[in-house]
C-alpha cells in the first residue's frame, strides 16, 4: 500500500497529469520501496515515505518533463531532468538499493582449473 498520498505528491509537483496517472506512478514507486523496506526494518516509516514521494515524482517527469527554462526570443524551451528528485530519493536511501536500480549487474565466474596439468 502507498505511504504517499495524491496531495503531498500535488503539494510539491506542479503538473498537468490526471490524478489517475500521478497515482500510477505513486503506485511504482511505493513497489520500490517496499524492497528498501524489506532490505532494512530499522528505516523510519516517515523516511520511507519521502522516498516514495520523491521517487514517484522522479518517475513522473518522464510523463511530464519539468521546465527548466523558457524563451520567447528563440521560440524554445528547455527541460530540466528527473535528477533533482530522483538525487532527493537516492540520498535517502540508506540501504543503497537505487543507487544500482537500472544497472546492470556484473560478474564473473573462475573455472576449476585444479588438476588441470595433472
């Protein structure tokens, strides 16, 4: 169940998503955390739920990029990254289960070479 509620996410993320979509994300994030959760049982639940807001908000800017800058001169607009939210959320991980969410895991294996000569 989400520890974020669709007004604290709205309270600090201006956006034109419908609700149902901000909660779709709220709903991602919150399956992420549970694993931090799982992975450290000492982790405050008022911590867990900051991270759940931030992550949910990070992953919503992919639906509705934040403007970084706009102008009228050249007729552009700039849009800034998730990371803002996604570095709130990642720094307060304690356990270190985002830092490597999305990377690849790496490893490698050495053979049994014992006896090989014999």
């Amino acid at each position: 169940m989400a520890r974020t509620t669709l007004s604290d996410f709205k309270e600090t993320f201006d956006s034109d998503l419908s609700d149902s979509a901000i909660q779709a994300w709220i709903d991602s994030a919150s399956l992420e955390v549970d694993e931090i959760a799982d992975r450290d049982s000492s982790i405050k639940s008022a911590r867990l739920e900051e991270i759940e807001l931030r992550l949910a908000q990070a992953m919503a800017t992919g639906q509705d990029p934040r403007i970084d800058s706009a102008s009228r001169e050249t007729a552009s607009v700039n849009y800034g990254e998730q990371t803002n939210y996604w570095d709130m959320a990642v720094g307060m991980d304690p356990t270190g289960y985002l830092s490597g969410w999305g990377k690849p895991k790496a490893g490698f294996s050495v053979p049994d070479t014992k006896g090989i000569d014999d």
